[in-house]
C-alpha cells in the first residue's frame, strides 16, 4: 500500500528512496543498479522495494 518509513527488519530509514527508485525504474534503468545506487545492500531493504505493490487508488475506491 504504502511504502513505510523504515525497513521492517533491520529498521533502516528507507522511505526517502522510493520516490527517486520508482522515477528512475520507470524511466527504464535496471532495478538491480538503482538498488544499488540508492545504497540499499540488504537483502530485506531490497525486497520491500521489490516486493512492494502500489494498492492505495484501489483501497480509496471503498472510503465511505
């Protein structure tokens, strides 16, 4: 849904990166090298970058 503020693992401040990642995927650079770019080494950090998915304009269709 959202990306959260720090890594659920390790507690790394993450939040920060996911608007340069998401710009720069999109743009068409390999995830891998951005990853690395960002300084996200940990496999936990990377994964909820990987892993997350965007959810919020589907979950707001049933706000009251």
């Amino acid at each position: 849904m959202i990306i959260p503020v720090r890594c659920y693992s390790c507690g790394k401040p993450i939040g920060h990166l996911w608007e340069e990642f998401e710009r720069r995927v999109k743009a068409g650079e390999d995830r891998k090298k951005v990853l690395d770019d960002l300084g996200l080494e940990r496999q936990c950090c990377r994964a909820i970058f990987l892993g997350h998915v965007e959810l919020i304009d589907e979950i707001a269709k049933f706000k009251r």
